[in-house]
C-alpha cells in the first residue's frame, strides 16, 4: 500500500519512466485492456476510497449541464442557483466547481451528492475503462494524486520491462 503522503513525490520520479515505457510499447498497451481490467479489480478493493478523498481535495471535476442539473435536483436548488454559488469557468471554458477541496466533500470523506454526484467523478480514476491506452498520459498525471492509479501504472511498467 502507498502512503498518500509520499505518492506525490514517488509519481514524479517515475513518471519519465512511465512516459517513455508507454511510448515505446504503445501497439502492446493497446492489448492490455483486460489486464488493465484485472489490476484495476486488484487495487481498488486494496484502497479506501473514504480513507483517502485525495482526488476530491485536490482535482476538480468537469461539470456538464447534465451534472449541474443533478447536483441542483440533490440540493432543491435551481440550476442558475447551483452555478451562482459553486461554480466558475476556467481558463478553457468548462464548467468546474469554485472552490477546492470540493464543496461536497464532507469531513468523513463522503460525498454529500454522492447519488448525484457528477459523470468524471464517478468515472474517476478511469483505470476501468476500455481503450486504456488512449489515457496513459492523463493516468500519468493521475498516479500524482490518485495511489490506485499510480499502482495499476506500475504494475502494466513491470509487464512491459
Ligand atoms: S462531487 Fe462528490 S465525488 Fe465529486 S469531487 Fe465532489 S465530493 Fe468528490
Ligand atoms: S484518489 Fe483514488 S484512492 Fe483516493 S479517493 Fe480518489 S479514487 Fe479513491
């Protein structure tokens, strides 16, 4: 198990390791997604995800109309209420949330619009899907903040050596 205290600093210095292994074996991660699969299977029954909350505290979601509609459903809110006072545009035009840690983190680590909650969180850490190989480079950026990730990474490296 990584120590989330010490991921930050393990991701970076095995991230040109990862970047140049994925280049380099590209055709074969293409084949991957069924061990991808089984890693991903492996690792998030090892973690927590309410022991940890590190994506919640440190990415922002991208919110789509849909996802604004639901959280203002969950919170008997109007939607233009729900974008007033929890949401901005950002540097390239998406809809993310204002503050960060989220504002629906709660101290226990639950989410407090967890039926609601929106698609790239429930989608989140994305180490589940197919065509695994079209997201090494966001996985990378992933494995800094998410140690799910940052093992599946490792353990695909360790088969491509
Ligand atoms: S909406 Fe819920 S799942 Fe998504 S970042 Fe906030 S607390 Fe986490
Ligand atoms: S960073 Fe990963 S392990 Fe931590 S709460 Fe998020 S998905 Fe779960």
């Amino acid at each position: 198990m990584i120590d989330i205290k010490e991921l930050s600093l393990l991701a970076k210095k095995a991230e040109a390791s990862s970047k140049h292994l994925f280049r380099k074996h590209k055709k074969i991660v293409e084949k991957l997604d069924d061990h991808v699969a089984v890693l991903h299977e492996k690792y998030t029954a090892q973690y927590d995800c309410l022991a940890c909350g590190n994506c919640c505290r440190s990415l922002g979601p991208f919110l789509t109309d849909r996802d604004i509609d639901k959280i203002a459903k969950a919170l008997h809110l109007k939607p233009s209420a729900v974008v007033e006072k929890y949401i901005r545009i950002d540097e390239d035009g998406d809809y993310v949330f204002k503050t960060m840690p989220c504002p629906f983190l709660m101290p226990d680590n639950y989410c407090q619009i967890y039926e609601n909650r929106p698609k790239a969180c429930k989608e989140y850490p994305h180490t589940d899907r197919k065509k695994f190989y079209q997201i090494t480079n966001l996985s990378i950026k992933n494995s800094h903040v998410c140690p799910i990730v940052y093992e599946v990474l490792e353990d695909l490296k360790k088969e491509l050596k």
